[in-house]
C-alpha cells in the first residue's frame, strides 16, 4: 500500500532470496531454511546491485534491510557518498506471541516453509542478538517511527504516513 502511494518500488529482501538461482543461492537457502539471516558479505552487493537500478532513482521502501549494523553501516555510508540519506526507519511493534501466532500461521497455511516453531523461536533470539541493536542506532540519528503494527493494515497504512509525512 505504501509502496503504491509513494510510487516507489517495495523491495523485500526476504523475497529476493526466496526467488534467488544458482550456486551461491543454496548457499543462502541453507542458512535461511535454518532460520539464520544470509552472510552480510552476500547482502551487500545484493543491495547495492538492486538500489542502483533505475526505479529507485525516486526513492524505494526497503523491507528487511539493513538487518546488521554490519549491513546499516555499510548502508548508512553508501548512502553518504551519493549524497542521500535515510529518511524514516517504521519499527512496528508487535507483541512477540502475536508475531509467533501470525508465523505459525503462516507455516500452517503454507504460505511459508521456514516459519515453523523451532525456527520462530530462533529467528527471536537472532533478531534480539543482530537486528535490535539497529533500533537505537537509527533512533540516535532520530529516524526510528513506531508504529502499533496490532492494528488492521489500513490503520497501520494511516499510522506510517502521518508518521512520515
């Protein structure tokens, strides 16, 4: 919805790596399918190859990127050198057994593989080791905007754009 709003490309890097081919994506797949996030060192030029392409010359939406403060860093200065910066960071907040609930299900649906429960409970422990700590570096540079993300996605969709307008 966002996406379609702004006019500007949704890129998901979840989705990337679902869709990757080749030698180097069973690599990655390996990890995933464990619940681990892919290698910093295979994110990066995955990135910067994808935002350099024409549809983001206006802008894009980033959804699972950066997940490292490697990653953020590494973006935070590819960023400066084209003279751009980050505008918003969206954090939404969910209560984790919600988010567990919404994975199972997804699992259960088939929607997808990798969520199952044992990998639910890893991706947390991951997420609170790697991705967390990104929260207060953006929230230091003022850009983190929570938003009730328990709520329908039209009043999530309302909630972001009042939040970065």
């Amino acid at each position: 919805m966002l996406s379609g709003k702004l006019k500007i490309p949704h890129i998901s890097t979840g989705e990337m790596l679902r869709n990757l081919g080749g030698e180097s994506a069973q690599m990655v797949h390996s990890r995933i399918d464990r619940g681990h996030f892919a290698p910093d060192d295979f994110m990066l030029p995955l990135m910067k190859d994808r935002l350099s392409q024409p549809d983001c010359d206006s802008g894009y939406l980033l959804d699972g990127f950066p997940r490292t403060m490697v990653q953020a860093e590494a973006f935070d200065a590819s960023l400066s050198a084209a003279d751009h910066q980050l505008e918003h960071v969206v954090h939404l907040e969910v209560d984790p057994e919600e988010l567990v609930a919404r994975l199972a299900f997804r699992q259960r649906t088939g929607e997808r593989l990798d969520d199952s429960a044992e990998f639910i409970r890893e991706r947390f422990q991951i997420y609170a080791e790697r991705t967390a700590p990104l929260l207060s570096f953006y929230r230091d540079q003022g850009l983190v905007r929570d938003i009730n993300g328990t709520q329908s996605a039209e009043d999530v969709f309302a909630e972001v754009l009042a939040a970065t307008s």
